[in-house]
C-alpha cells in the first residue's frame, strides 16, 4: 500500500510539472502586433507559424516569425512546449530548409524588448518574450489553447 501512494505520489509531480510547462505561465508570453486580430492560437498553429509550415496569415499577408537568442532560456521554454524540439533540433531543422532551398530560420532579436519594438511595428510578426516582460502598447498577448 505504501509503495501504491509512492507511485501516485509521484505520476502526480510528474503529471503537474509536465502540465506547468504548457500552461501561459511558463516563462513566455506569444505577441503579435495590435494591428493583426488574432487573439487566439493552438499551439499546433502556433508551431507550424514559426517553423514557416503555414507561412501567410488567413489575410494572406506573409507570418513574420521573431525569435529569441539560441542561448535564452525564453527560446528554450518556448521551443519546448509550443514546437515540441530542443533549441538544438530547431537549428537542424532550418540548417536542412536552408540547404534544401525551402526556407530560412526567423529573424532574431537579443532582448524582449527589441522583440516588442520588432512586432509593434510588423503587422504580420509574431513573437514571444519572457512571461515578466511588459508588453505595452502595440502589441497583442495571443493565447494559445491546446
């Protein structure tokens, strides 16, 4: 019986701390320009925004992705819960769209606040930042649902 708590014990840390990570508040927060009405993504529009799969918003103006630095542990939370990859699986995957002439990786910025500046004036960019970072004016917090 005690080893049976143990056991529940523990799937339920473990089951909490898998859902930590793909709840709002798990480090970033997706923006897009006040100008763009999307106010709701799942994360599978989500991923498939940022790694260029659907490339143009249902206006047909062309998605322009914002990443954060490779190092940033925003990139890292983001890339984990929203496109299902490592940092490092990311790079290999835009190394071969590259190689293979189908694509180039999102523009970078090094700080939330130039991510910010980056989508305020982009009406077809799309970002995330640190969930502290304060978004100010011009710029849209997406939900994303799953």
């Amino acid at each position: 019986m005690k080893s049976l708590i143990c056991a529940l014990t523990l799937a339920m840390t473990l089951g909490g701390a898998q859902y930590a990570g793909a709840r709002p508040d798990a480090g970033y927060t997706v923006v897009v320009s006040a100008a763009n009405p999307v106010a709701t993504l799942t994360r599978d529009q989500a991923s498939k925004l940022f790694l260029k799969k659907a490339p143009t918003w249902s206006d047909g103006r062309e998605v322009a992705p914002v990443d954060q630095p490779e190092g940033s542990a925003v990139r890292e939370a983001f890339t984990k819960a929203v496109l299902h990859k490592s940092v490092p699986a990311v790079k290999s995957y835009w190394q071969q769209q590259i190689f293979s002439g189908r694509g180039v990786p999102p523009t970078e910025r090094p700080t939330d606040d130039e991510v910010l500046s980056y989508v305020r004036g982009n009406p077809a960019a799309i970002g995330y930042v640190s969930s502290s970072a304060a978004v100010g004016a011009g710029v849209r917090v997406v939900q994303l649902t799953d």
